[in-house]
C-alpha cells in the first residue's frame, strides 16, 4: 500500500481512492500506453500494472506491458538496470509500430 498511502494518506475515501486507481479511469479514449514494471517493486505493487494493462485492453487502446523480475522501483534512468537495453529496445519497436 505504499504508493496508496503515499498519494492518498492512510484515511482516503473510497472516492478518492476510485479517482486515483488508473485502471478506473481508462476509457476508449485513453492515450496508447507503454507500461514497465518490476516484480520486486516494493513501493508500487506491479498488480496496479497489470490492472491498468488489463483495462487498457478492455477499452481497446494499444498498450504493451513489460514486467521485469528485478529492479525494484524507479529504475528507469538507471544505467545500471540489467534489463536496460532490453526496454529500450522493446520502446523503441512499439514506438515504430504505434506509428504505423
């Protein structure tokens, strides 16, 4: 729950916590979107990617979904992330496909 309590504070309505969940939000019209994760985040639980990606689908909007086994969290500016080639290369190939 750390991103939760993070943003929201350990006492949020359900109608925050609604309007704040990203997978609630999606619609038809909702942006294309890349989505990389760790599964060894211990700040934001890769299930909120899963469920966003699965919402995304579900409306129909492109979207791809890159799940890492380590890494933990804000990783992505690392130099040193084991997987770094790897997601900027997959980036890279959904960013030319997204333009077709």
């Amino acid at each position: 729950m750390g991103s939760h309590n993070n943003l929201l504070g350990r006492n949020a309505s359900q109608e925050q916590i609604d309007l704040y969940s990203n997978e609630k939000q999606v619609t038809r019209d909702t942006p294309p979107a890349f989505i990389m994760a760790n599964s060894d985040d211990n700040l934001v639980p890769v299930r909120n990617s899963i469920e966003y990606y699965n919402a995304l689908q579900a409306n129909r909007v492109r979207s791809a979904l890159h799940v890492y086994p380590t890494g933990g969290h804000g990783w992505c500016a690392n130099e040193n992330f084991v997987y770094r080639q790897q997601w900027m290369s997959d980036l890279k190939q959904w960013l030319s496909q997204l333009a077709k």
